[in-house]
C-alpha cells in the first residue's frame, strides 16, 4: 500500500508534487539530527505544472511536527482544490519558512527580561497575572529610565497583564471578572495605578486613555534594600482579602484587594445543611473564622463527633475552640483535653499541641 493510500481517504488524490513533499517531511519527523543541522532537498513539481524547482529548508529539531502539519495541509488543498494556484502555494512555503527561522532563532538565548506567571487563590476564584522582569544592571531606574509622570507597562515586553475570575476591588474601587492591562506612572511621592481595558499590547507605546477602566492612586513604597529583579507578589493572602505588591530598585506601591465572598459561602452552606451529606467541617471552620453564629458552630462540632471518618482529636479541638470563643472556658478545658489524651493514643504530636494552647488560652 502506498503513501497516499494509506495516509489519505482515496476522495483525496494526490499529484505527484505534494506528495513527495509529504513523503519527505513524514520521513524527515522521525529522524534524529543537530541543532544546527537543516535538510535542503528539491522536487520537481511536474503536476503543478512547474519547470523549475524549489528548493525547502526544514529545521529538523524544532519544527518537524509544523513542517509535517502545513504539508499536510497543503496536499490536501491541492487535492480537494484544483484551481490551487502556485502563487498560494509559494505564499504558503514562504509562511513556513518564515515560522521555522522564528521559531529556531527565539530558542537560541534567553529572554533578557524572564516572564512569570502566578496564579492566586483568592476567595472563590483565582487571580492571573503575566508579567516580565527587567533587572537594574546598575541602571538608575525611577526618575530616569522610567521617568516620573510617564505611562509604564509595569514591566517590560508586553504590557503586564491582570486576570480575576470574580469580582475584586482594589483600593476600593470595584472591579468586574475579566482581564486588564496593569499599567502604572510612577512617581516620587505616589502611583498613579491603570487597568486598561486592552490587555494585549506590547508595552505601553499603544497606551491609549480611553481604554482606561480604572485609576486610582496609591503612596510610594521607598525601599531601603536595593531590589535587582522587578517582582510583583501577592501577600497578606487571606480568604478575603490580599496586597498586591510591587518592589523594584527603590521604589514600589502596594494595592490592597478583597472579594466579598460571605453572602456566597452562607448560601452555600444553606444549602449544602439541606442535604444528606451535610458538610459540618467546612461549614464549622468558616463559621469559627468568620465570627458567626457559635451556637450553630457548637451543634455541628457535636454532630462533628459522630462522623468515624474524622480521627477523635480532631472534632474535640474545634468543639474546644468554640466553646472557649463562647466564653465557657471549664468546658473548652475538659473538651481539649480529651483531644490531648485521643491525639497521644494515636501519637499525633501535632493535635497534641493544638490541644494544648486551647487549654493555656483557657486558663488566662
């Protein structure tokens, strides 16, 4: 069986000219060769009716699979198109073509400035950010590289870009789910804080106002310890409520963010208590943590106790918590205690000491 046949539904026939470009680059995707190392080969393409003929460089390491795709594709319009004129077959080489230096040139170095991605947790959903980070390299860099007043991509290459998969607010300014272009102008005393409605563009040549969404300001953070690489980073995390901060040279800023997710998680466990797997772990925990209801807190500890897939120690310490937020310090004594003795049988060192403090913090 041939090439064709096999590789190709017999609706699909094939000159003799796509073909051999197939055959080679098929042939070609499973050989092993150096970096440095290109292919040349020429066919006659005497079904496209072609006296000259070209001549087809392949980067056999980094482009196998694109080369094997576009010939694919290429066979296959010629065969299912027969007016596929040799201009578009040429405008398609050359696009190959372009793609393999590309793509074999961008693997020769690293980027200058490295790109981060970091994905944060943030209430019930996740924040994205995309950003690269320029280095000082003994630069001055506020005030002069970047000069104050002036729109900057809050990092280099391309525009920094922020994404919230919930609502946010940032400094008090509510935030719709979406992605944004982080953009900032710096300044000595304050920060001038933009997110763009264009999160795709390269750096801020093509800034425009009009895209803003938002600004705001926040005070300049001055930083004692040089900081060589530009960093952003999310700290003071909590279920609700992180800073966004950002340290480079001397200078930074610090945007403080909260999601409102209580209105959501109480319906949530609403609803969950109104079914048979009732989920009083999660909802006791968030309910000691949030200050809500202990009277509701306590009955689900007790219910807690119950349930055989939780270890003894474990149900005894938060019951214990409860009852010492509750104020009722001899029973969060005598409970935690339990959890103390069940964790030693079971030689949990960890619940040992948890334990422990609730009975310290009870004896205050």
């Amino acid at each position: 069986m041939s090439l064709s046949d096999r590789y190709f539904p017999d609706r699909l026939k094939l000159g003799k000219g796509p073909l051999l470009i197939f055959q080679f680059v098929f042939s070609a995707s499973f050989l092993e060769f150096n970096n440095s190392v290109f292919i040349f080969e020429k066919w006659r393409f005497s079904q496209l009716k072609l006296s000259s003929y070209f001549m087809i460089s392949i980067s056999a390491t980094s482009c196998k699979k694109e080369a094997l795709i576009f010939c694919w594709i290429l066979c296959t319009l010629k065969a299912l198109y027969k007016n596929f004129s040799m201009r578009k077959t040429i405008a398609l080489l050359t696009t190959l073509s372009v793609c393999i230096v590309v793509n074999t040139f961008a693997q020769l170095t690293p980027q200058p400035s490295s790109t981060q991605s970091i994905i944060q947790d943030f209430g019930l959903g996740k924040i994205n950010l995309i950003y690269s980070r320029p280095d000082v390299k003994g630069r001055k860099i506020f005030g002069a590289l970047e000069p104050y007043g002036t729109v900057w991509r809050t990092g280099a290459n391309s525009a920094t870009v922020i994404k919230f998969t919930d609502d946010v607010t940032m400094d008090g300014n509510k935030v719709p789910a979406g992605e944004y272009g982080l953009f900032s102008i710096p300044g000595e005393q304050e920060w001038t804080i933009i997110l763009s409605k264009q999160s795709k563009q390269w750096g801020a040549y093509t800034y425009k106002s009009t895209d803003d969404f938002l600004r705001f300001k926040v005070k300049t953070e001055h930083l004692i310890q040089l900081t060589e690489t530009m960093t952003l980073a999310f700290t003071n995390v909590t279920p609700a409520s992180c800073d966004l901060q950002m340290m480079w040279e001397h200078s930074g800023f610090v945007i403080h963010m909260t999601t409102d997710i209580d209105t959501k998680v109480m319906a949530r466990i609403d609803s969950a208590m109104n079914t048979d797997k009732k989920p009083y772990y999660e909802a006791l925990i968030y309910y000691y943590n949030n200050n809500k209801d202990m009277d509701k807190a306590l009955a689900w500890a007790t219910e807690l106790e119950k349930d055989k897939n939780f270890p003894p120690f474990v149900p005894k310490l938060w019951k214990a918590r409860v009852l010492l937020k509750k104020g009722d310090k001899a029973a969060a004594i005598a409970t935690a205690e339990q959890g103390a003795k069940f964790a030693a049988d079971m030689k949990t060192d960890e619940y040992v000491r948890l334990n422990n403090e609730v009975i310290a913090q009870a004896k205050k």
